[in-house]
C-alpha cells in the first residue's frame, strides 16, 4: 500500500499527511504538481494548505495543474482520492465532488477541534459505524460549504454525505453546529462511488495518542483495509 500526496505550490500540511501515513506504517511519497504520472500509488491525497495563494478562490488554479488531469483518471479507475480542507475545495472546483466553498459565516478565520458525527454513507474511507462521534481540527477560512437543496437531496439519496458538524454528544443544534455555517452542517462528503473523499477537517493531525489524539487514524486505516481486501 503506497500513498502518495500531491505538493501544489502554496500546500502547507503535505508534511503532515506525510508524517501520519508513516506513524500508521504506510509507505507514503510526494507527487509533484506539475507530475502526470502516478503509477505506482494506491491512494492519493489533496492536503490542506493555500495552493497557488488561493487566487481568484481556493482550489481554483489548481484544479489546472497537470497532476489533476491524472487524477481524475485515477478516481474513474476506482482509485481512493482523499481531499483535505484546501483539497476538498480543490475536489469542489474540479467537479469531482459536487457543491463549493464560501467564506466562513462571520467572514473569520476559525481554527479549533470539532465534533463531528458520522454519516451513513457510501464513502470507502470511513471504518467507524454512523453516529460515531469524532473530534477532529479545523483550520480554514473558505469551509462554508453549499450547494443547492436538489444537490443535497441527490447526495442523500446516493450516501454521499459523510460527515456532519454536530454537538458534543451528537446531536444538532437547531440553528446549525456547523461554526463556519456549513449548508446542513456538511464536513465532508464523498462521489457516488465512495471513493473520491473531501472534507474540511483535518484528520492526519489526530493519528498519534501521545499528541492529539487518534480519531483520524480511521480515514487511513479503512482505506487500507478496503484495498487489501479486508
């Protein structure tokens, strides 16, 4: 099993996913963005970070950077492709996951652990039963996440809503839990397939139980375990 992890210029938690994958025992290597060859990677990850500055909006040069065209292919193959925060807006741009990103409510930068409660979904990434509830880091100003109430239905319906702000103990707040006022309190969804994953949390950050914690490990693991067979 061999992750590989895309370096877009202005990225700046590559080294994170990098250093995680390697804490879980993964093989894991950089692929360049100017790259048009993954031949050799199981899994791919879009980190988090500021490509290309976030001109014009996040994720929307990159989505024409030559390793994405590869991508793509690789996600219509079947192959796992993780987005995190600044890849889950790049996985927005390039349509591969549906809906985009707005400023956050209050037009503030939020940086904080969460509570985020797990859907029943389609997703491959996920190995923990729905309605578990995971405290994971955001760190983002452009997590406010949208899309229109016939995309939602259709994401329901196919299982593509995968993670969801909630409150501690898993409930929803009335007027929404999600502190970047997150359409339907949406975190992380995925394709119809399940294989393409964007979410705005940060869950390579919460791999170590002598740091922060280990209720990240569960992204990596499962996707592991899924390609192996088990």
């Amino acid at each position: 099993m061999r992750f590989g992890v895309v370096r877009f210029p202005g990225s700046n938690c590559e080294q994170d996913v990098v250093i995680a994958c390697r804490y879980l025992g993964f093989d894991v290597d950089y692929i360049w963005h100017g790259d048009t060859d993954l031949a050799g990677f199981d899994a791919v990850v879009l980190p988090g970070g500021f490509s290309y500055g976030d001109y014009i909006r996040t994720g929307a040069v990159a989505r024409f950077s030559p390793v994405m065209g590869e991508v793509v292919r690789f996600a219509e193959r079947g192959g796992p492709v993780l987005g995190i925060c600044n890849g889950f807006q790049i996985l927005t741009e390039a349509h591969m996951l549906p809906g985009a990103m707005l400023r956050n409510r209050g037009l503030k930068f939020i940086c904080e652990t969460v509570p985020l409660r797990v859907e029943e979904s389609a997703c491959q990434w996920t190995g923990v039963p729905a309605g578990t509830v995971l405290r994971i880091p955001i760190n983002h100003n452009e997590g406010n996440y949208t899309c229109d109430p016939e995309t939602l239905a259709a994401m329901e319906a196919a299982g593509q809503v995968v993670l969801r702000y909630c409150e501690p103990d898993g409930t929803r707040a009335p007027g929404g839990s999600a502190p970047n006022g997150a359409f339907d309190d949406i975190a992380g969804i995925c394709n119809e397939r399940g294989n393409v994953f964007g979410l705005m949390p940060h869950p390579e950050r919460v791999v170590d139980p002598e740091a922060n914690g280990t209720d990240g490990q569960t992204f990596f693991t499962r996707i592991v375990e899924r390609l192996a067979g088990v």
